[in-house]
C-alpha cells in the first residue's frame, strides 16, 4: 500500500513539474527579467523609431501628397512613369548597376584569391588595396577629378602611349564609364575583404582532398571553394547592390548628373528634386520607388542563391 502511494505522489510531484502554472515568485522573476531587459533594449528601440519608422512613415506620407494639396494619391507616382528624364535616370541607374555590381564582385573575388595565397608581402598588398575604402567618398571623387582632367596625369600617361587626351567626365559617352571606374576604385577592397576573411574560414582539408583525387586548380576552386564561400559571397552580392544604388558623393562633386543627364543616378536625382527644385512630395515619391526596386531585386538575390538558408 505505502509503495503504491509512494508512487502516486511521485508522478504527481512530476505532473506539477511538468505544470505550465509556474510558481508565483517564478513568474515575478520572469516579470522583472523582461523589464530590466525592455529597459536595456528602449535606446534602441527608440532610436529605431525615431530614426527609422518615423522617417520612413513621412516619407510614404509625404510621397502621396500632390504638390499644394492635402489629399492623399498615386498622383506623384503617376507624373514620374510619364516623365521622360525620370524613364531616362531609371535607364541611366540600371545600366550603371548592370555593369557596375559584377564587376566589383569579379575583382574582389580575384584578389582576395590572389592575397590569400603565400606571397611576399601580401599583408602590404591587402592594405595598400583595402585603403580606398577607408578614404572618404568626397576626397576620392577629388582626387579623381584631378587625375581625370584633360591635363591630369591619366590624360599625360595617355599621351606616352600616342593616345589622344580624352574628355572623361564632361563627355556624355565616357562620363558613366568614368564614375564606374571611380566608384569600383572605392568598393573592390572593401568587398576583398569579406571574401578573404570567408577564403581563411574555409578548412584547408577541402582542398587537400579535391587534389588527392586529381582535381585541378579551377576545378578545385569551382566545386570546392565556391560553394564554401557562398555565405560571405551572397553577402557582398546583396550589400554592394544595395551600396550602388545609394552612390551620391562622386556624381554630385564631379558631374552634377550630367553632361546631358549621363550620369544623373537615382540618389542624385532624389537630391536634385528635393534641395534644387524643391519638389519635396516628388523627391519622396521616387525615395520610395527606390525603397521597393531595392527590396525587389534583394528578395530576387536571396531566392537565387543556392541552399536552403
């Protein structure tokens, strides 16, 4: 009789165990656990809202607002698609991001490869090309502004060769190719870097075993580097198209968008209606066309990349 009993109380000293009734000092410790942890987290919170939501909130507001008119519509959004210099930016920002994106990942890939491997120096290499990133964007434009003029130093070793001075930013054909130059001049590094730090986390038992069963050097990279490394290049694929998107400091200091609307990328567009023209409901509106043609092609970018994460 004890013995059963004795078994009784155990399954259900168990069953209160198992109970999802916690104890009541139990549950108050939880209490104070969430507000000591809603109070670390409230500068944050707050800076998000304050700094983010409610921005983002005006802007969408502000982007409704037909100019002089306090009722809310597509009207903003329907000038812009029967504007033709908007259709032409839009043209002018794809083809930018088209050439631009691949490019900066095909270099950065190529030397974080090439400095990950054993040379001399190579602590030197991976400085001396990750320091234009460091460089502010408006004193790289300078720099490049002074390189590119029809005297600079470009133009004189151009000369050496028996080439013709070229008229790099004031020409409407060269103009975009010139900013893409100075813009990848800016990134590569940067990006290097990423996938040099992706190059070293990656055991170097892969490699050993791909060369064990024969596989050359593009093989080996192809099969077996590639698809280790598809996190931290997935990574720069989405961040360096979202930093493309927002380049603003070498087109306002070195071409103001032009000649002839060249090189007028969407920040500069934005820029240009909102603090030029004034048109702050038309600047919003294209903010927010932006907002989501960066979301699009990011969501695209995900679904794209390989594996299930």
């Amino acid at each position: 009789m004890s013995e059963s009993t004795g078994r009784v109380s155990d399954r259900a000293e168990r069953a209160v165990r198992r109970s999802p009734h916690r104890p009541p000092a139990r549950r108050r410790a939880q209490g104070r656990e969430a507000v000591l942890a809603l109070l670390f987290t409230a500068p944050a919170l707050i800076a998000l809202a304050v700094l983010r939501l409610w921005p983002m909130g005006s802007a969408l507001t502000t982007s409704l607002l037909a100019p002089g008119s306090d009722v809310l519509g597509l009207e903003n959004f329907r000038y812009l698609f029967s504007d033709p210099a908007f259709l032409e930016m839009v043209r002018v920002t794809v083809l930018f991001s088209v050439i631009v994106n691949p490019l900066q990942i095909v270099l950065a890939l190529a030397l974080a490869v090439l400095l990950t491997q054993r040379l001399r120096g190579v602590r030197f290499w991976r400085i001396l090309v990750f320091l234009p990133a460091a460089v502010p964007q408006a004193v790289s434009a300078i720099v490049w502004g002074v390189a590119l003029r029809p005297d600079g130093p470009v133009n004189g070793f151009l000369a050496t060769l028996g080439i013709d001075v070229q008229p790099f930013l004031s020409s409407k054909d060269q103009a975009l190719f010139s900013i893409i130059v100075i813009v990848s001049w800016i990134g590569v590094g940067y990006w290097m870097m990423f996938l040099i730090a992706g190059l070293l986390d990656i055991p170097a038992m892969y490699s050993e075993a791909a060369a064990i069963d024969g596989a050359g050097w593009w093989q080996t990279f192809w099969f077996v580097i590639i698809p280790q490394l598809r996190r931290p290049l997935g990574f720069v694929l989405v961040a360096d198209t979202v930093a493309n998107f927002l380049v603003f400091a070498p087109v306002q200091i070195l071409t103001r968008g032009g000649p002839e609307g060249a090189t007028n990328l969407v920040m500069f567009e934005i820029y240009s209606r909102a603090y030029q023209y004034g048109d702050l409901s038309l600047a919003a509106a294209e903010t927010v066309l932006l907002v989501l043609i960066v979301l699009a092609i990011v969501t695209l970018q995900f679904r794209l990349l390989p594996g299930k994460d």
